[in-house]
C-alpha cells in the first residue's frame, strides 16, 4: 500500500482538476497583465504631454515598451501559475484520492480503520462525514462515533480560501510587470535626446501610479476568474456532503453521477457503491434476531 510519505511527493493526482485551475490562474494573470499594460499606456501618456522635443519619439517607443514587459512577464508567470495550480488544488484533491481509495477498500470488504488526511489538507469536513458513513461496514465498529463538526456552508469559506488564490495573482502579476517596464524605460530614458532625465525622473511616480490603478482594475475581476474556475468541483462537493447529511439523517437521498466528464466522479461512484453495501448492512441488521447483528466481513459485499 502506499504510504503518507509516498502520497506527500505524488503532487499530480488529478491532471484535469490540477491544469484546470493553472489555466484559470495564468488567465488571471493574463487579465492583471493587460489591465496593468493599459494603465501604463495612459501613465506614459500623460508622461509624454510633459515633455518637450523629444514627445513625439517617447509616443513611437511606447507600443515597444509595453509589448516588452507584458510578453516577458507572461513568460515567467507561465511556470509559477502552473505551480501554484498544482499545489493549491493537491490540498483538495489529495484528500478526493485519499477517500477514493479508503472507500474503494471497504467496498471490497478490507479491513480498515477511519480516513484519516493531513492538517493542511482541506475537506476535514468531509473526512468526518464519510468517516460516519462508513462506520457500520469499518473494523473499527464499536469505536465511539466520529463528531463531526456541523457547518453551514463549508464550501463557502472553501471557495474563499481559493479566491485568495487568484487575488494574490494581481499584486503579483502587477509588480513583476511593473519591474519589468521598469527596467525597459530606464534603458530608453537614455535614448531620448532631450528629456531623457526628465523622463527618469518620472517613472517612480509613473510605476506607483500605474500600479495602483492596475490592481484596483484587476482583483474584483481575478477573484471572478477564481469563482468561476472552481464552481464546478465545489458544486460537486457540495452534492456529496448534502447526501451525506441526508443519508445519515434517514432521507431518501440520491447522488447523481450521470456524466463521467463531470468533476470527482471517481468519489461519486465510490460513494454510491458504499452507499448501497450500508444499506443492505442495516436491512440485514434489522431482520436478524436481536443480538445476532453481522460483524464486518473480510469478503466484498455484492448489491
């Protein structure tokens, strides 16, 4: 079996889900970009009306300038959003791989105790809610119940936590884009005949300018992307914990898993299997003589 260890260095457990939110945080990053480029277009504008002889040259260098600094920044965002999507949705599908593979135990009737995740993994939530649903059919039987925290809305403050995601984007985005321009201006203040001094002299006020007005334009629309990009997998979550909650409550629940290309339908399939051998674990309680109630058996259960 594979052990915590081995499962802490495996990082691309589900390429889809993993990619998926890099593309969306590049596309953040991409926006960022474009919001900081036009920004700074209007901050050398305005930049240019100040200066005198050399207006007209500093206005041809600008497309330049700003065509620099935004291909060079998307090319070393392009690896670090690609990281950051990786590692920011492993917390999430690391513990999905982890239920997975727990209920895909039990539904093959192995002896095994409650899933257990890491602390900086998200979905605690879950764990202990599936560790109620497996209770009946886990080896660990008579071990007290497992508590499970009552929350409203976890997905909620999950969707939260992963819009701080793309919200550090922004500012991250903006300053690395910043500094490049930066550097490209500071190289062709040199260059212009007359007010190339003047120009220097500018180009703190410019950056912070620009950098202001950049991020006030690009984190409502990257927190946006953020939601967007993650609906679908903690829409999908959600259907789990509310049949859950329902199955535990006695309710005649049901979980979809129509489509394969839908998010986590790995989990949803496991969970309706364990689902059924639960059920049939409490008909057969319920009509066996009182006392006589089945212990877990070693052997799979078939609907």
């Amino acid at each position: 079996m594979t052990t915590a260890h081995q499962r802490r260095k495996k990082k691309l457990i589900e390429p889809g889900l993993q990619f998926r939110l890099a593309f969306f945080i590049f596309l953040a990053a991409c926006v960022s970009t474009l919001a900081q480029t036009l920004t700074l277009r209007h901050e050398l504008a305005q930049a240019g009306a100040t200066l005198g002889r050399d207006a007209g040259l500093l206005a041809q260098r600008v497309p330049d300038v700003l065509f620099q600094s935004a291909t060079i920044t998307l090319l070393l965002l392009l690896p670090v959003s690609l990281t950051m999507g990786i590692l920011r949705m492993f917390r999430i599908v690391g513990p999905v791989y982890r239920f997975r593979v727990h209920l895909g135990q039990i539904a093959r009737g192995e002896k095994v105790g409650p899933c257990a995740i890491r602390a900086s993994d998200d979905l605690h939530y879950l764990k202990e809610r599936l560790n109620r649903f497996t209770r009946a059919l886990r080896s660990d039987e008579d071990a007290p119940s497992t508590t499970v925290r009552e929350e409203e809305q976890p997905e909620a403050r999950l969707q939260l936590r992963l819009a701080g995601t793309f919200l550090l984007v922004a500012p991250l985005t903006v300053l690395v884009n910043l500094i490049v321009a930066t550097n490209v201006l500071g190289r062709l203040a040199p260059e212009l005949p007359f007010d190339g001094f003047a120009l220097k002299t500018q180009i703190p006020e410019i950056a912070l300018a620009s950098f202001i007005n950049a991020f006030l334009i690009s984190a409502p629309l990257t927190i946006v992307i953020g939601i967007l990009a993650t609906r679908g997998v903690l829409q999908r979550l959600r259907e789990v914990r509310t049949f859950l909650d329902g199955f535990h409550r006695g309710e005649d629940v049901e979980l979809s898993n129509v489509s394969h290309r839908k998010p986590l339908h790995g989990l949803v399939e496991v969970v309706n299997e364990v689902a059924t051998l639960v059920q049939e674990r409490k008909l057969h309680n319920a009509s066996a003589p009182k006392g006589a109630e089945s212990r877990p058996s070693t052997t799979r259960c078939r609907a």
